[in-house]
C-alpha cells in the first residue's frame, strides 16, 4: 500500500495500490494525478524469451 498525500497541503487523502489516480484534496482543492512509478524488476525478461531459455543465453548476443 502506498500512501496517497496531496501534493499541496500534503495531506494524507488515501493508501491505496494503483496504477493511475485523480484524486482531489478535500481540503485545499488541489486535484492530484498520480501515476505508480514503481520498475519492476520481474519483468526484466519478457514472456517471449521463455522459448530459448533452455538451451543458452545467446539470446542475449541476438541483434
Ligand atoms: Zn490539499
């Protein structure tokens, strides 16, 4: 969970998880658009490269 504070009055208005949020402040009005910014590092391989994984690494030479 992430703490969701206005970028204002930094104000605590929500924990949530999200990818992407609009949320207005209560008290000064602000509206705050967030975007989850977390990298992540599972999905350093794409799912596409599961194929040649059981024989080397020479994919990663491929270009
Ligand atoms: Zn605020």
């Amino acid at each position: 969970m992430q703490e969701i504070r206005c970028a204002n009055c930094r104000k605590l208005l929500a924990k949530a998880q999200f990818l992407a949020l609009e949320i207005k402040c209560p008290r000064c009005r602000t509206i705050n658009t967030l975007r989850a910014e977390s990298p992540a590092p599972e999905r350093h391989r794409a799912p596409d490269q599961e194929r040649q994984h059981d024989q080397t690494y020479h994919s990663v030479d491929w270009r």
